[in-house]
C-alpha cells in the first residue's frame, strides 16, 4: 500500500491527512501538495501523520525542513497524531530521532 493524500481543513487552517505507507519512493504527491500549500501562504499548515504506518526518510527530511522554512517566515507546521499507541511506528521514529522536539507535535485536534 502505498501513501494517500487528501487535503481537508480544520477551523480554516489547511490539512493534509495522510494514509498507508509513505516510502522514498511515494513521496512526490506528498510533497507536491506541502509545497503548494506553502506557496500560498497559509500562516499554519497540518500534516495529519495519524493513520501512517511508515515514512522513510526523505519524506521526514521534507516535513523538517518545511519545518524550517516556516518557522523562518513565522509561520507554523503542525503534526496531529492522534495515534495514542508510544509504541507506533511514527511515535517511536520521532522520539529516537529526538523530532518530538524539534516539530510541534499535538495528539488532539483541539490543541491546534
């Protein structure tokens, strides 16, 4: 299986709600939708990494630097994992690479 992208909003704030498995290979639709929602000029944008069960690298080194640019334009990028599972994949990936504190990470939507 491989990623799904859909865009959706939450109190006007755009999201893109990610699905399945997100290899280095799978990236593109991913990216292609991050960078035009960049491009507009949104002043938050939500990456819903929920119902992911892998991201390989090259698409967590995109969501860290669009991490970057963003916070270089006071702008804000915001993961919702509403996964409570520590033990998930994406929960352990982040705490091993220490990104939990790096990125802004919320696990209910009303925190956003």
């Amino acid at each position: 299986m491989s990623i799904a992208v859909e865009l959706t909003s939450h109190k006007g704030i755009p999201v893109l709600e990610l699905r399945g498995v997100m290899n280095d290979i799978d990236v593109d639709t991913f990216i292609e939708r991050l960078d035009e929602l960049i491009a507009a000029g949104h002043p938050k944008v939500i990456i819903d990494i929920s119902r992911i069960t892998f991201i390989g690298s090259f698409g967590l080194g995109k969501i860290v630097s669009c991490n970057a640019r963003l916070r270089k334009e006071k702008r804000e990028l915001v993961l919702l994992n509403t996964n409570p599972d520590p033990e998930a994949f994406i929960a352990s990936l982040l705490r091993l690479t220490n990104l939990y504190k790096v990125l802004r990470i919320v696990t209910d939507s009303k925190d956003i």
